[in-house]
C-alpha cells in the first residue's frame, strides 16, 4: 500500500524531527496526471534534495579512505540543503532565545530533571559516540562485514563532521556558559554529536532503528540544560549542527523520508516510508 501525506505550513518548520511517521511513499509517476496539487510540488523548486541512487556499500575503508571523504564533506557542507536546516535551526533557536532564563531557572536545581538527565552528561559525550563507532567499523572489518564497516566509518565521520561545524561556531559566536565557566556555549557540541550520530544511522538503518537514535539525542540535548551547561537556545541549534553533518556525510544513497518543497503560498513537507508488499 503506497500513499503519501502532504503538510503545507505558511509558517516555519516548528520540529527538527518528526517523532511518528505514517507508512507512506510517493504515489505512481505518470506524466498524464492533471493533478494541480500535485503539480505545484513537482514543479516547485525543491529546497531540500533527495540524494539519488541506491545506498553504497564499498569494500572496507581506511585511513586514506577516511581522510579522503572528510576533504569531501567539508566541500559539500555550503549546500542549499544544509542552509535550509541552519534556516530552520536557526529560527527555532531564536524563538527559543527569549526562554533561555526561565528554562534555566526551572531546570538547574531541580532535584528531578538533575537525577533523570545526569546520564546525558556522559552518553553524549564525543569520546563515548566516537567509541561506539569504532567498535561498529571493527566488528565490520573482522567479520568481513562491508555494510557494518561502512556504517561505522560514516558514523565517524559524522562526528568529525559535527565537530568541525560545532567549534568554528563556538570560536565565532563567544557566547557565555550559564555557570560562568566559559565563553564556548553555542552551539551545544553534546547535542550536535548526538543528532549527527542519530542521521546517519537512519541512513543506514532506516526509521525503524533511527527513531530511537534521535529520541536519545532530544534527551541528551535537554540533559545539557539542567546541567546549567548551555542554553536551551545553544541545544536546539546543536541539533541542527548536528542534523547537518549527518546529511553531509551520507549525502548519496537512500532517498531521505523526509523532503521539503516550496509551493504557493508556502511550503510542503513530504513524509515518505515504505512498507509491505508494493
């Protein structure tokens, strides 16, 4: 059963991430269509790409290889699509700006939020992500694996990616911690790391595994917050840091579920997910 669901916004995109997602697909092609609907879409000039073709699995990479493909992501990183979701990414942080004090206020101190996120703290850290990606790529490697391997370097290079992205804006921006202990606040690289993480194994896995990734990033970014670490501000555009290195690294492949598309008086987003028998 293939069906697609369409959501026009006039307004901007109030989520980073859809949460739930109805088994959907792009109905049949047929150039004798006369749908008007349909037709706005297709003719609009797409924000937001799909990358094309099926998804690559290479024989092992290595070093070189790695060395190789991060030169090519940084190229790739100015992109129509990557400034969309620093548009998006920004715009919900402003919005989320004038509410930095009093989420401070009602988080930093509450016995609760500070025992439910204290795990974040570490789960999110690079040195823990960065290990769980290595792991991936050796077990791929040992066991003669090409797709695990594969998976595992994309996932390295996300972070690489993500880091890269995340302390240029740090350096740029100066903006200060909310307990005084730096000026490296924004964007939170915790929150980063774990969205780049969360993308690029829903290009590799797919929705299926993938929502539970990003319902894991969305707690370690808000983890940062009652640890008085950063703003709410500084975790929501890390999210998009990170969203951004993910779609970097795995830019060719799997058509992405989710694609914008400008039509009259606004914009469409596409839900796409595929499932059954066609």
């Amino acid at each position: 059963m293939i069906a697609i669901r369409q959501v026009f916004l006039n307004c901007s995109v109030i989520a980073l991430i859809p949460l739930s997602l109805e088994a959907q697909s792009p109905p049949p092609s047929n150039p004798d269509a006369s749908d008007d609907t349909a037709s706005d879409v297709i003719d609009a000039d797409q924000v937001v790409q799909k990358p094309a073709g099926k998804p690559p699995t290479p024989r092992h990479t290595g070093i070189k290889a790695l060395v190789k493909d991060l030169a090519a992501d940084v190229t790739h990183i100015p992109s129509k699509q990557n400034l969309f979701w620093a548009g998006v990414g920004g715009g919900l942080a402003l919005a989320a700006h004038p509410f930095d004090d009093n989420v401070n206020e009602a988080l930093v101190g509450s016995d609760f939020a500070d025992k439910f996120f204290k795990p974040g703290e570490v789960l999110g850290e690079l040195p823990t992500l960065l290990s769980v990606a290595t792991i991936t790529y050796a077990v791929g490697r040992i066991k003669d694996q090409p797709r695990v391997s594969h998976m595992g370097m994309d996932l390295i290079q996300a972070l690489a990616i993500s880091e890269l992205i995340t302390q240029s804006l740090k350096y740029a921006t100066q903006r200060e911690r909310p307990d005084g202990s730096g000026n490296n606040s924004f964007p939170s690289g915790h929150a980063a790391d774990t969205f780049a993480f969360a993308t690029a194994l829903e290009r590799h896995l797919g929705w299926r595994f993938a929502v539970p990734g990003y319902i894991f990033s969305s707690y370690v970014a808000i983890s940062r917050v009652p640890a008085n670490r950063h703003w709410l501000s500084d975790a929501v555009f890390g999210s998009a840091v990170g969203i951004i290195a993910g779609r970097t690294v795995t830019r060719h492949g799997r058509e992405f579920p989710v694609a914008i598309a400008v039509v009259p008086g606004g914009a469409a987003i596409m839900f796409v997910h595929r499932s059954g028998a066609e």
